[in-house]
C-alpha cells in the first residue's frame, strides 16, 4: 500500500489528486490531508442550495465539489482528512465500516470511543465529529473521510446556513447533525498538528505493507492539469448541479424585491425579478441581462451594479441586493 503524507492544502489540488490515483494507478494507497478553508458539494449535490455562497466569499472559503455522492461537508486547518484507495470485488467495494475501523482504533486509543451509525458517520456521544463518503471506478473503491478536531464551529454552521424554502430541485439533500470537535473529548491537551502526526503514525504502521510515496513531478503535472481543467472550474463546481428554481421575496426598506429564476446547468434561463422600488422598464432589462447567465455571485453582482447606475440608486448597494438571489 502507497501512503502519501500531503503537505498541499489546496482544495482543489487534494481532490484532483483522490481522482488522479484512483484512475491511474493500481495499487492501494492512504492519504492523510487537510486544506485551506472550503465547503464541499458531493457530485449530486445543488452547490447554491448547500452552500451559503455569499458568507464563502466573504470569508475567504473555496466552494468545491468531489467525485464522491453524499452531503455537503466544512474543511478547515482544525480538520483533517483520510482517504482509502483499494483495489476490489465488483459488488463487494462499498464498505464504509472497513475504512472507519482502522481511524475508530486510533481514536480509541487516545481514549475517544467512536461509534459508527447513521448517514456513514463516526460519531462520540451522538454528536458527530466525522463524515465519510465513497466512490466506485472500475474494480476500484475511492473512501475518504472528515475529522474534525478543532475546526471553527462559527464558520461550519454559517457557511451551511442556507434557506432551504428558496429552493425547488431533485438534488441530493444534506443530512445536518450536531457536530463536535475530537478536542473536547481527549483527557489531555494536544493541537492539531500533534494530532495529525499521531494518526499518521498510528495507520502507516497499522496498514499492511505501507510504503512511503511523495509526489513525482510528472504526477504533480498532472495533477495540476485536472484541477485547472476540472476542479477549480465553474463548471464543475456550480454548473454540474441539477436544474432547479429558485424563488425569495427579499426585503428593502418598505420594499419587496421578488425574484425568481429557472436555472439549468449552472444558467439562468429564466429570470422574473419584480418590485423593489424599481420601475418595469428597468426591471425588464435586468431579467434580460441575467437570461443565459450562469448564477453565480460575481455575474449577477455586475447586473446589478448597471440596475443601480442607471436608476441612480443610492440609499443601497449592489452587494446589498445580492442576497436577493442567493
């Protein structure tokens, strides 16, 4: 088994790497990573309806989707990460016990005692402190999993606050669970560094036949390549989500702004924003300029600013009326 230690905390580059040695490589391998700040969509997922998009860019966190189904998830320098590449039986690959266990162990050793139950969890006390999600290519089975040790419980649960009534979809919901740092549950003090070289070293020396693997240049290229091209695109991230609509009555003053869009692969295809104080010439325009769109802040942010140059709006900001449509 190959064992990689990553020292990149780039989102996107991590998730291009899971990909990248699932599909072209043929041995087993571990993976230990964390990340700079970000939220991750599963593949199924409606990025605008998990993830509090205009909280993520204003606080700096990467808005990512993985190859893996399942829920949305919150990484950040206080979480760290494990992934489980293994070559298998067809029919016999999904097993989220198999990957868990070894991490349960390591837990338990250190005096937290993890139970795994529920959406693939591992939670201590019924509070959850570690989401898991896998993937099938081939004879091949992608596990990876979350741990949150010390992670900013404020930026989690914003970031994840989104109002689920403004939207219409088949998407895969998130599952939300009371969450909890491995932190609180240790008898003694220890930070997340110590923490992650404590589990480094206790699952490469529980795996069988681990052998140590650092990047090539030529695998980092490549690596590279399929985050530039994939990952780290507004395709993959936002257009990849299922059609929906999306309806919100946003207050301004004394002012209702009613918008309702029809998005389909990350586009507007239809826009009916109506009131707020805005006369219907303006507002016909507005709707015009947003159809073929992809609806994503930094688009409608500039629509928005044209709206308020033209009607000489000055009692509110573009970045004000964006909240009306996410």
């Amino acid at each position: 088994m190959l064992c990689i230690h990553s020292n990149n905390t780039n989102i996107y580059f991590n998730l291009a790497a899971e990909e990248y040695l699932l599909k072209n490589l043929k041995e087993d391998i571990f993976i230990l990573w964390r990340n700079d700040p970000a939220v991750v969509v599963g593949k199924h997922q409606n990025t605008c309806r998990e993830v509090n998009v205009l909280y993520a860019l204003k606080n700096d966190i990467k808005i990512a989707r993985r190859l893996s189904g399942g829920g949305t998830v919150y990484h950040d320098e206080g979480n760290l990460n494990f992934t489980f590449i293994q070559n298998g039986e067809a029919g016999k690959l999904i097993n989220f016990r198999k990957f868990t266990d070894p991490v349960r162990k390591a837990l338990g050793a250190l005096g937290v005692e993890a139970r795994f139950e529920g959406n693939n969890s591992l939670t201590v006390n019924g509070l959850k402190i570690s989401g898991n999600a896998e993937h099938v290519f081939k004879l091949r089975v992608l596990h990876h999993g979350t741990l949150l040790f010390s992670t900013k419980m404020g930026h989690l649960r914003e970031v994840l606050k989104v109002d689920q009534d403004a939207y219409e979809d088949k998407a895969v919901k998130s599952v939300r669970s009371k969450v909890a740092n491995i932190r609180s549950f240790l008898g003694r003090e220890m930070t997340i560094g110590e923490f992650e070289d404590y589990l480094w070293h206790f699952l490469s020396t529980e795996l069988a036949g681990c052998k140590f693997h650092e990047f090539s240049d030529e695998e980092k290229n490549k690596i590279n390549y399929l985050m530039e091209s994939k990952y780290q695109t507004q395709e993959w991230i936002f257009n990849w989500s299922p059609k929906y609509i999306f309806r919100k009555r946003f207050g301004i003053g004394n002012e209702d702004l009613n918008v309702w869009l029809r998005v389909e692969k990350g586009i507007i295809k239809e826009s009916h924003v109506s009131g707020g104080a805005f006369n219907e010439k303006n507002l016909v325009k507005l709707n015009s300029a947003l159809s073929e769109k992809p609806h994503v802040p930094d688009t409608i942010f500039d629509q928005l600013n044209l709206l308020l140059d033209e009607t000489n709006k000055t009692d509110f900001s573009a970045e004000m009326l964006l909240g009306a449509f996410f």
